[in-house]
C-alpha cells in the first residue's frame, strides 16, 4: 500500500475535524410524565419545566384564549405589553418560553425543530383542557411564527382555530446569497459553539429605542448567539418557508391573519414576497394580509404596538370586516418588489 502524501493526510485530518464539530442539538428526552400546567410552569412529556406568563380578563371570563409564542433569542416577556391590552378587550393570553429561550431548561441550546412543535401541539392541548369554553387562538412572533406554520402543516397540527403571525421567520436558504450559505455551512462544521452577536450589522429590529435598550439589559434575553442554533434556524426557516404552500389549504380549517412591516430589516421583502405568493387561494375570512408602512421587525413591540394589538382583537372578533387600521387594504402595493405587486392570494 502505498504511502499516503501529506495533502492526503491533511485532508483526512480536516475532515474528521470537520465531523467532530458537529453541531450540538439540546433535543428532548424520552417521555416520562404526563404533559401538565403546573404552579411553576408547562411541565413537558420529558420532565422540563418551561416557565410561562398569563393574563386574564377582569372577572375571569375571556371570549377568546390566546397562545403566544416568541422570537429568536427572546422570551414569554415579550408578550406583557400586548397581553395587558388584549386582556382588556377580554381575551385570556398565555406565553410560554420555548426550549433554550428565556429561563428554560438549555439556555442558548438549540432544541430541534421537532421539539418545538411538539411542545406547542401539547401546550394547546392542555389549554383547551383548562378553557374548554372559549375558542383558541396560536400568536408567532418571528421565529414563534415559524414554529407555528411548521406544526400546522405537519401531523396532527394543534387544534386551533385560527392562527396570528407576526413577521413569520420565512427568510429560507433560497433567498439568502451564496456567500452567506457557504459561511453558515462551514461556520457550523468548524466552529458550532461560537458565539456571534450582532453588534456591527447597523439593523435596526424596532423603533422603540426603550424597549430595545431594556432587551440590552434583561440577562434572559440571549445576546450573543451559537453558530450552531443560527444554523438551527435556518433550517426552521427553510422548512417553513417550504410549508407555507399548504398553510391554510382547504383542509386547514384554521382562518390567518399574518401581519409584516415595511422597514423590517430582519426578515427580507423577498422571502415574504415568496411566502405569500406560495400561500394556498383564500377568501378574506380565512386570511387576512396586513402591512404596515412604518412596522419593523418587533411589529408588536414598535410604538405603534398598540397599533396592531387593536387590529388582533378586531380580527379575533370579526373576521369578516377589514381591520381598523387599513394595513390590509394596500398591503399588495407595500409588499411590492420588482416584478411588480406581491400577488397576495
């Protein structure tokens, strides 16, 4: 047998470097308990807790139950400002941290997409269980939208009746340039557990500069992020994106309504453009496009948060009339990118 050269030995070396850093998945464990809403949070079928908020109409009695799911990085906190208004109107909201977010079990860990749908396939389940009264409601902000879309169009999607996505993650990897596929590929076989943040970028998620510096300040807010859960959410990205074809087709009976802004500068034009168009025919009643001209990312959270929590409560209400703020009139000519208006189904 002949010798094998240095290139060779080098290349082999690199490879099985490449192999034992592979990135690092936090997925959950074998089931061990029976799924319950206890005292100190949503106790899963593998044991963990994850810590969730709630808030209540006064009196207790809500027409409408809402499951709120949060971003990237972020945690329940993000819907406190949004729940104290619905609960106003009479609508009950829960929150819950996913896995690896805010003070759940894995801090920074990437779960699995899977992990994230079952838990909320589970925790609305329960939910009805508790209010088996009033009709549920799922809520996604960004990656929580995402999470929402993917267990709709998998097996045995949670039982709702209608779903709220607020600046859905759908930047998938055809939209992204090559060059930032490439380094998310090698990034995640080289160095999965580095961490990045996004200081530099010059993005800006939210023009609420308050809120954005108390997020600087609430050490459960993840800062900086590992290559391998940015890698996590592209795939999550991907697989929703490939999903929205049959969000909402005729055997999903959950009505949508699906709201973006115009300066985000998170998630693209172009993804959501794509998203869009992919979308199953629906009259109004069953989906509802919003878009608004001064909304950026954190669209709940902007100051005209309350903004769009009026336009939740309206369209949880009424589905049939167009929303009061009239984001989903021109929402066609907002979203409009080169070849023309988006084409919204």
């Amino acid at each position: 047998m002949k010798r094998m050269n240095k290139r060779g030995i080098a290349i082999v070396a690199l490879l099985a470097f490449i192999t034992a850093c592979a990135p690092l998945v936090r997925a959950p464990g074998e089931a061990i308990k029976d799924p319950a809403l206890t005292d100190k949070g949503f106790l899963t079928a593998d044991g963990e807790i994850l810590p969730y908020k709630n808030w209540t109409p006064d009196g207790g009695k809500a027409k409408a139950t809402l499951i709120a799911l949060h971003g990237f990085n972020d945690y329940s906190n993000f819907f406190t400002e949004p729940g104290a208004y619905l609960a106003k109107q009479g609508i009950r909201s829960y929150a819950y941290d996913q896995r690896g977010f805010g003070a759940a079990p894995g801090h920074g860990l990437w779960p699995g997409t899977k992990a994230f749908s079952d838990d909320l396939k589970m925790f609305t389940t329960l939910i009805r269980k508790r209010h088996p009264e009033a009709p549920v409601y799922l809520l996604g902000e960004s990656m929580g939208g995402a999470v929402i879309m993917n267990a709709a169009t998998g097996e045995n999607p949670p039982h709702a009746d209608g779903v709220i996505l607020a600046a859905p993650a759908v930047w998938g990897r055809i939209t992204m340039p090559w060059y930032q596929r490439l380094g998310l590929w090698i990034g995640v076989r080289l160095m999965p557990g580095v961490t990045m943040t996004g200081e530099g970028l010059n993005i800006m998620p939210s023009d609420n500069r308050e809120m954005l510096l108390a997020l600087g300040r609430d050490p459960l807010v993840i800062k900086a992020t590992r290559v391998d859960a940015m890698y996590g959410l592209t795939n999550l990205m991907d697989q929703a994106l490939e999903n929205s074809s049959r969000f909402g087709a005729p055997a999903l009976i959950m009505p949508a309504l699906i709201m973006y802004g115009q300066k985000d500068e998170i998630i693209p034009k172009k993804p959501t453009r794509i998203m869009l168009r992919r979308l199953p025919q629906a009259p109004p009643k069953r989906r509802r496009i919003a878009v608004y001209e001064n909304g950026y990312h954190m669209l709940l959270r902007d100051l005209q948060g309350e903004t769009l929590w009026r336009d939740i409560a309206h369209w949880i209400a009424d589905k049939e009339t167009p929303l009061p703020s009239g984001a989903d009139v021109e929402a066609e000519t907002r979203l409009a990118g080169k070849n023309g208006p988006a084409k919204i189904k």
